[in-house]
C-alpha cells in the first residue's frame, strides 16, 4: 500500500445515486458513487454536485450489495470485453447495482407520494395487517420512502399513491443552485 491509503475489506456496500432530473435542464444525468459507510460520502458528492451546477437529487440503495457477487460480474465482464478495462471504475459500479447483487435480507420500498396523515395510518395499517414490517422512513419531495421487508404488498400497492419498488433508491437530500427546488 504505498500511496498510504486506509484500505478496509468490506463483504458489502450501498450506492448512492444522483439524478439530474429532465424536467429542470432539458438533460438527464446520473452520477453513481459507491457508499462504503465512512460517513462522508453524501457530503463528497455533494460537493461535487455543487461544482457541476443544476438541480440534483441524491438517492441511496435500499438493498446492501454484495461485494464477492459484484466482483465475479465484473471479472466476467473483463473477460468477455477486455474493451471495458479502460473504464473499469464505471463497469464496477454497475456490477454493484446488479440485481443479483443484494446482500444479505432483501428489503422493498414503498414511494408514498402523499402526506396525508390519515392516507400514511391507512398504508401503516395496511402493511403490518399483512405481516410487513417498517424498517424505516424517509421523506421524499412529494411524501415518503418505507424501506420494509418484504411481504404480500398486493392491498397496499392498490391505493393510488403507493408504488412498490423491490430494489430501488430512497431520497436523502437535493442539490440546487435554486433555493427552492426539492
């Protein structure tokens, strides 16, 4: 290790998304950044967010990624397009995003555009009524992200405003040079 740089083996990873969103510049882009769980990351693609200008939303995985899974992907990859050596890093972040690449137990999220608080106890009741559980919520622009277990999601999927997203992203933050964009 001779550039000095702290190395830490891990058995698995997040990856958090930016979305530059069409609706906002007339171009749509995704900048991908593997989380390792050092704690900075969102502030480091923050940064550069802020550098490349326009309106941003930063998203995370729901489902950790399995590391030794990602790394047969890529090696495969490799092996089957020696082409794509030279952009290594990009080929390695989507071997991550693989579906086949969730570690350990898979989780949904449900993307609840409202926040009607009767509308959110309806879809709470929903979900524990057919054994789910709610690991977690985020707020999102136009409502919430549940990070859930997985269960029978045919009653709660049936309300208007719930979508069931078996691998996705939930919203952690927007970048904008606009005060009031979200």
């Amino acid at each position: 290790m001779g550039n000095r740089e702290k190395r830490v083996k891990l058995d698995s990873v997040h990856m958090l998304l930016a979305f530059q969103r069409v609706s906002h510049e007339g171009k749509h882009d995704c900048i991908r950044m593997v989380d390792r769980g050092k704690g900075d990351e969102v502030d480091v693609l923050t940064s550069k967010l802020k550098v490349l200008g326009g309106n941003w939303r930063i998203h995370r995985t729901v489902n950790a990624r399995c590391v030794n899974k990602a790394m047969k992907i890529l090696q495969h990859k490799l092996i089957d397009h020696q082409e794509c050596a030279s952009y290594i890093d990009t080929e390695w972040r989507t071997a991550l995003l693989q579906k086949n690449c969730i570690y350990g137990e898979k989780k949904f999220m449900l993307d609840i555009d409202t926040d009607d608080g009767v509308k959110i106890e309806i879809i709470e009741e929903m979900i524990y009524r057919n054994n789910g559980e709610i690991y977690e919520k985020h707020k999102s622009p136009k409502g919430w992200h549940y990070i859930t277990n997985t269960f029978d999601t045919r009653e709660v999927c049936s309300i208007d405003d719930v979508t069931l997203l078996r691998d996705g992203y939930y919203y952690i933050t927007s970048v904008s040079e606009d005060k009031n964009y979200a």
